[in-house]
C-alpha cells in the first residue's frame, strides 16, 4: 500500500484550498528516488522473462527451435505457443462479449514485425537475454503490406459511424467562390513514456498479484481475471506510481498475459520488462493518417462548404480508428459539411491511443486549411477564425456549456504581439533566420463516468482519501487532497491519499482527460458525507462537548469544530473522536445514477468504458479550448525550424490546481513540438519494419528544442461540464500545436508543409 | 557464462558487496541486486538519461556502465543525494518548488544530472542549461520547469 502524505512545506495559505497552488504532494517521493514503480519490487523467488518477437512482418512461423536456449544456464522455461498454458479470451474494453475462442498471446501466424512470438525466462535478466538470443525462429515469409502507402493496401474500408453529415457540400463546393483543396498527413507516432511498459506476476493460489503501470486499474484486473477464469476479487493490481502513459498503460497486452502464464507455469513470480525498441511494437502509437480536406467559402473568407475524407492505418486482424472528423466537425461554422473515413489494414501492431486521439491530427487537417484559406482570401489567420466562429456546436446543434475561445484568441494575440506581424510571407527576417508567425485553434471534449471514492476520518484527525484511481503525473494525489481537505474543513497536510490499487474504491479509465473531473466529484461526495457524519455524531453524542446544540450549527475550519452560539470555543476533530469513542468515520460514496446503484452495473461502469457520456450527451456540448500562437525561425540555408517563442491561451474551465494544470498544458505542447518537427516513425517499405524503434532515432524533444512557454487560462467554472467546474485539461493542449507551427513556418519561409514533420529537407 | 564475480561499490558512501556476473550493468546491479531503484531504466541504451548517477563526482549513463568498472570509485545514486539529515539537496527542493517532473520517472536522473551540470560550471544561462541539460529526455514535457529549478539551485549553491 502507497500512502502519499502532505506534510511537506508550501507556500501562502490558500494552497491547501481547491484552486491553491500545493505543490504536488507526490513530489518528496519522486524527487528523492523513494516513489515504487511497478517494477520496482522483489517478491521472493522472482524470476526474468524476455519477449521474443518476429523478424518477419507478415507469414507463418514453421518452427521454433529452444533446444540451445534450454540448455542455457539458469534458463527456466521457453515459452511458446505449443506449450504454454491455454487462457480464455476476455470482454473487450466496450464491454462487448468475448467470443469462445482461447486466446493466444504468443502468435504462430505473423501479422506484424515485432509480434510476440516466444519467451525465455530465467534466473537472472541477462540470463533470459542471453538465451533469448539462442531461440531460432524459421517462418514462411510473405509479402507484407507495409503501410497505407503500398498501393495493395486499397483504399480501406468506411467507418459508418464516423461520418457526419448536414447541408450539401458537394453542391455547395461546386458553387463556391473560393476553393481550396489539399492532402494533410501525419506519420506514426508513439507514446514514448520513459518508463518502458512491463510487469511483475506472482500468483499465489488463485490470486494474481500484479504490480504493473496502469491507467485504468479496474479494466485492466477484470481483463487478467477473465483470461485465467477466477473472480475479479482475486486479482490484486498496483499501480501507484506510473511512468507516463499517454495512452499507452490503459489495457491489457499480450505480453502481460505472457508474464502471467509463465508465472503460473513455474509457479513463482515472474518479471517481464519490455524493451525500449520493443515498446514500438508490443502496443501501437498512433497511427499514420491522411485527410483530404476542400474547403468552399466566399472571397470574404466566409465558409461555405467542407468536405473531408480520412483514412488511418489499422492492424490486419482489428480495428483501430482515429476519429479524424472530431475537431473539423465543430471547430468552424459551416452551412454544408460532409465527413467520412475509412481505415486502412496493413502490417502493423493495432494502432492505440496517443494523446488526444483523433482531435490531434483533426486539428492539423483543419487548422493548415483554414490558414491557407486566409491566405487564398487574403486576411488575417486570426480574423478567419473569428470571422467563422462556431456560437453553437454544428455538429450536434446544441450550446455549447462555455467556449472561451474568442477570450482565448484576445488573450494569447495580445500575450504573443499578434499584431506586429507581417502578413506577407517571407518578410520577417534576422540574419540568416526567416522568422513566421502562425496561429492555430484545438479543442479537447469532456468525457464524463461516474467515479467512486472512500474517505475516512480517523481517529487522530488524519482524513483519508481512498481510490483504484491513478497518478501518473497529472496531479491525482494533490488535487484530491485539495478537494477533501476543502469540503471537510481541514488543513491539506492532515489529508492521506491512496491510489493505485485494485483493493480500493473503483475508479474509471484514466484516459480521456475525465479523471481529475471525475474523482474531484466522486471524493467531494465522500467527503460531505462523512463531514456530514462527523456533525452529526458532534451533536448527538452524549459524550460530545457540543451535544446539547442543534443540527446545521456547526462549522468546521481548519480541522477545529466549532460552534456559533459560543464564539471562540472550538474542538479538534481528534478530540471529538475522542471523547466519542469512535475510531474512524467512513464514507464510501460514488456517482453513478441511482437506477444504477446495483452490483452489476457498478462493476460495468468501472471496468468497461460503457458509461462514459459522451461530451453531447445532455443539453450542452462540452469541450475545452485553445489557441497556440507560434514563432518559427528558420535556416535560410538549411531549413531547420526552431520554435522560438509560444503563447497559448486555454479554456479548461475551472483549475483544480492551476500550478499542476500548467505543467499539464506546457508537457501537451511540448509533445505537439515534437509531433510538429521530429516525431515520425519511420517504416521499411520492403520489411514492414519500424526502423527507427529506439529514441536515438525516433526524436522526441530535448531540453534545448524547448523555448519559454506561455500559457494563460481563459476558463471559467463550467458546472455543467462537471460538479466542480473542471473541463479537459491533460490532452488539451497538444491540439492545435502542430497546425500552428506548420503554417509559422509557411509564413517563415512560403512552403506550405502539409505531411508531419516538418523537416529541412521539405523546405529546401 | 555463468560466471560470477565478487565486487566490492562503494555506493552512497557504504561499501557494497555483491557478487553478480560480470556483464551486469551498474544500473542493473544498483536496481536489482542492490534494491536501490531510484535509478531508473529507461531505455537501456545510454539514450534517454533516466538511469544517471554520480562517479566520483561526475555524471555517467549507469547502463551503459559494467558494474565491475566502478570498483573503488564512488557512486552517487539519487538515495544517496540528500544530506546525513535528510535535507533535501537545493536542486531536490527546486524541482519541487518549480514542479520541474510531472511522472516522476526521468526525475532521478534530471536531479543528479542537474547538480553535475551545475558543479561543472554549465548553468551559467538558461540556454546554457537547456543545452547541458539535453541529455536527459523527459516525455511529460517539464523542461521549462527544469530550465527554471537548475536556474534558482544554481544560485543557491554559489
């Protein structure tokens, strides 16, 4: 069990309130090495595993010979699709039904380069990677289809449930004054969290112990309990500290099961660490994608019509999509819209989730093209974008619950000095630096599930906050110390916050940016319950120094209860425990709708993603906002960009904690500079490969690539979005920051970069 | 090769004695042989930073480090950085102060590469940190918050 405390110092004293600066109070763990990861625990007996993956990207394997990695010294056991333990399949993350198939970790039939194929486990790690390289693998290797690319690919196939449609935008096109149409593309892109992915699994009995990083605790438990056919609550998941995840720690992977079968089989825990290279392909990034988008409008810039068409690679055997529609579908208001898309199966791990998925590449198709439509028109990026500011959303014809976007665009142009720009191309200039400015919107929805939380007050005063959910550096921890300490009346450093483990209070998919909106919700319930609870055994116990008072008098402020008719007296909250007897106050509360307060549903709502709402459900559409406002410099001889200087304005609406809200907001567009100028992951075309899978050659930024950052909040409490008024925060940020950065640098250098990234050698 | 040898750290100023084959890294004998896990493996490739601690005083990549070359010289893991009386290190209390780590997991090796970079006489401006500071990625994105607490711990320790 991890428990965070926050007796650690801070700053002024409204820090311990919701909306205080605290700095996080998982920090003194994490800054003197003390913080467990997940693989940071030895049970006894523990033995290393190694994945062995294919070489080949598409074919079948003929044979494995382990012969030599058996013989190896310390080696435990080869694992391999012949002789390892048979498990069933689970219901997927939808809660769909699993069909009634065994399921298959380790593949015989190769659909992608990297897919797990065998393992070795031994003594010792180098052990298992010395042996690792003994097996032999021989397959019958065909062609692969290495990417959308390959013209075998085909167009794909239509997701029915993406396209969105409303007027007529072809005829609307054909009438159109203005027309603009071009091809946006972004590569494949990964998560790269720096800690890689992995687990220990200790089984003992039939329970399954796991120490593995997860964002969603619950989900992934039902999913390991499934595969090996014992009940949920035999299945004990930690998780208190993660990594980063970035999409990439959500659900269960084939090599988790791996770990957990060879656990079973040589019955003693078993360690399987992924490999840097190996976190390329034993779960997908996001994946490559295409959008042809044409924009009508008349020559004042005013849209009349869009019409976009997707595509985004899939594995061969499943369905992944990138919802391309999302932010070209509400960003602007449009007469006449048409969206489609298809995904496209080549021979590749299933693409997964990487921050904001869809609304990310969404945002540069339609963040370029409105800016090259300014342009085509002749007006300012920034008065196009006002020019068809969207009053409502036009997609789900509904108000929005607060958009301050137009707030954003004021603030962040002001921030930047928008307004000392140029608008010619090419004609700012220092030295040998063509400098641009650009500017693009993006947007984030709030997704919504219910949570659930357990606080207690113990005997001593000491308040406890309790919930499967996790931290993985969005501040979890802090801001739930924050929302408690509030609601109850106590200082923040006598709050106790557990998370990261399935044995407490459920919680929902860290993913989706809900968490922080969710849990803030769930443990201010909890929190009033038990406040509620503590006042009333303050009156009517007779051993309560305030037994004689009535209901609703008493105030509580800074752990001391107080009583108005008798000014100045108080009593601590342990001394009221005291006198009373009693040891601990407990409020076990959650947020799911009466109708479905019952065993079934509230196991559903935990550990499938069945009950998240989506941001129309309701009277109101919700999302965040924001806008990045860039200066480029670029080479005149080399092309290479740097990004000198950034505002951004961001609507999140109300910051549970603004100083950890900010380092969220400035890490979104840290990942979208890297999306914009280095981030690609690059396949051979022959060999289905990834061939830069290591971070010498997949760049993700460096200290030196990252400018000052500025970022302003534009929000406002936004009640309907969520109880405490927090929208989106954690994926926000990185739409939009793309976009902005390739049309600075067409303003930089007049080329128009429509495919990421934004390289030297497509400037000169 | 199974081999073993018998080594003697001196690590965070204790004499360690392990015995470990001889191609174990020194992140791996810190981390699995000797449980001090505030080393982290990142990507075991000397790419990314996570895993750096101290010898004699200067910042080295622990993966890509043999256990058995660090006999006699000293080690300094991020357990070993605070104090005898668990103060923290300024550099300890400025990624604190400044939020400089979000995860958590880079953090370790941007705080023991940051007091070097400091020692060495790199932190002399914020340019000059961000470039000295480079070889420790971090993917949460903290780097202005990084820039900021090595600038405020670099006066504090003049």
């Amino acid at each position: 069990m991890t428990i965070i405390d926050t007796k650690m110092k801070h700053g002024d004293a409204s820090d311990g309130i919701l909306g205080g600066r605290l700095s996080r109070i998982d920090g003194p763990a994490k800054i003197t090495g003390t913080a467990d990861y997940a693989m940071e625990h030895f049970p006894e007996g523990m033995a290393h595993a190694v994945i062995i993956d294919s070489t080949i990207a598409s074919g079948r394997i003929l044979a494995i010979d382990s012969a030599a990695a058996e013989a190896y010294p310390g080696v435990l056991l080869v694992l391999t699709p012949d002789n390892a333990l048979p498990i069933k399949t689970a219901t997927d993350w939808t809660g769909a039904p699993p069909p009634a198939v065994p399921y298959e970790p380790l593949a015989r039939d190769i659909t992608f380069s990297g897919q797990h194929i065998a393992a070795v486990i031994a003594g010792t790690f180098e052990q298992a990677t010395a042996a690792a390289a003994l097996v032999k693998v021989t397959y019958e290797e065909t062609t692969p289809i290495s990417s959308f690319d390959d013209p075998r690919s085909g167009e794909g196939y239509l997701i029915d449930m993406m396209t969105k449609e409303w007027g007529d935008a072809e005829a609307a096109l054909a009438t159109a004054p203005v027309r603009i149409e071009q091809e946006y593309r972004t590569p494949r892109e990964y998560n790269v969290p720096i800690e890689p992915h992995g687990l220990i699994a200790h089984w003992e009995g039939d329970k399954l112990t796991l120490w593995e990083p997860s964002q969603w605790i619950d989900g992934m438990s039902r999913t390991y309990a499934e595969w090996f056919g014992i009940p949920f609550e035999n299945v004990r998941m930690l998780s208190p500290y993660i990594g980063g995840g970035f999409g990439s720690k959500a659900l269960p992977t084939r090599y988790g099961a791996v770990a957990a079968i060879a656990a079973k089989m040589l019955d003693r825990p078993v360690k399987l660490a992924i490999t840097r290279p190996q976190t390329f392909t034993a779960f997908g990034g996001r994946p490559a994608t295409r959008q042809t988008i044409a924009l009508g409008a008349t020559r004042e810039g005013k849209l009349l019509s869009i019409r976009h068409r997707g595509a985004n690679e899939t594995s061969m055997d499943d369905v992944a999509v990138e919802p391309l529609g999302s932010v070209i579908s509400i960003m602007y208001a449009t007469p006449n819209f048409s969206s489609r898309q298809n995904i496209v199966p080549v021979n590749t791990v299933k693409p997964g989730a990487l921050r904001a998925p869809g609304e990310n590449p969404s945002a540069f198709g339609i963040e370029c093209a409105i800016d090259e439509l300014a342009y085509e028109v002749g007006i300012d990026p920034l008065d196009i974008r006002l020019l068809n500011y969207a009053e409502e959303d036009p997609s789900a014809n509904k108000p929005w619950s607060t958009r301050r976007l137009r707030e954003a665009y004021a603030a962040g142009a002001e921030a930047f000095g928008w307004a000392k720009r140029n608008p010619r191309v090419r004609s700012m200039r220092e030295g040998k630096q063509l400098i641009g400015y650009g500017v693009a919107a993006g947007t984030y929805p709030v997704r919504r599930t219910p949570g659930e939380a357990m606080v207690r007050i113990l005997s001593n005063g000491t308040i406890e906050v309790a919930s499967s959910g996790i931290d993985m550096g969005q501040g979890t921890y802090t801001i739930l110390a924050q929302t408690a300490a509030e609601a109850i009346g106590v200082p923040v450093e006598t709050v106790v916050v557990k998370l990261g483990d399935s044995s407490l209070p459920r919680a929902p998919v860290a993913g989706g940016s809900q968490l922080a909106n969710l849990m803030t919700g769930a443990v201010h319930k909890a929190a009033h319950a038990a406040r509620d609870e503590l006042i009333g055994l303050a009156i009517n116990d007779p051993n309560s120094p305030f037994r004689d008072l009535q209901a609703n008098t008493l105030t509580i402020e800074a752990g001391q209860i107080l009583s108005p008719r008798d000014a100045g007296s108080s009593v601590s909250i342990a001394e009221v425990m005291r006198r009373t007897g009693r040891e601990r106050i407990e409020a076990l509360r959650n947020t799911l709708p009466e109708e479905h307060q019952n065993d079934k549903d509230h196991f559903r709502n935990f550990t499938t993603i069945s009950t998240m709402k989506s941001p129309t459900e309701g009277d109101y559409s919700l999302h965040s906002w924001c806008v990045h406002f860039v200066e480029v410099r670029v080479d005149v001889d080399f092309g290479t960009v740097r990004v000198s200087r950034m505002v951004s304005a961001l609507d999140s609406g109300r910051l549970y904690n603004p100083k950890l809200a900010e380092s969220q907001w400035k890490g979104g567009i840290i990942m979208g500079i890297g999306q914009a100028l280095l981030e690609e992951g690059i396949v051979d075309p022959r060999h289905g490969r990834v061939m830069n899978n290591n971070l010498g050659d997949y760049l993700i930024p460096t200290n030196a690539d990252i400018p000052d950052l500025q970022v302003i909040s534009v929000g406002i409490p936004d009640t309907h979005a969520s109880v405490l008024g927090g929208k989106a925060v954690g994926e926000l940020a990185i739409v939009g920051v793309a976009p902005a950065i390739a049309n600075a640098v067409y303003h930089a250098t007049g080329v128009r970069v429509r495919e990421l990234p934004v390289t030297l050698e497509k400037l000169i | 090769m199974t081999n073993e040898t018998i080594l003697h750290l001196d690590v965070n100023g204790q004499t360690q004695t392990l015995t470990v084959e001889p191609r174990v890294t020194l992140l791996d004998a810190l981390r699995d042989h000797l449980e001090l896990t505030g080393t982290k493996k990142g990507c075991d490739q000397g790419q990314c930073g996570a895993c750096t601690v101290h010898v004699d005083g200067e910042r080295v990549l622990s993966c890509l480090t043999l256990a058995a070359q660090v006999e006699g010289r000293k080690i300094t893991t991020i357990e070993g950085l605070s104090d005898a009386g668990g103060d923290l290190h300024p550099v300890q209390e400025a990624f604190l102060e400044h939020d400089a780590f979000q995860c958590g997991y880079c953090t370790p090796g941007q705080i023991m590469s940051a007091v070097a970079c400091i020692r060495e006489g790199h932190a002399g401006s914020d340019d000059e940190i961000r470039e000295y500071m480079s070889g420790n990625l971090c993917r949460c994105g903290a780097y202005p918050h990084i820039v900021e607490a090595v600038r405020e711990a670099a006066k504090v320790m003049s």
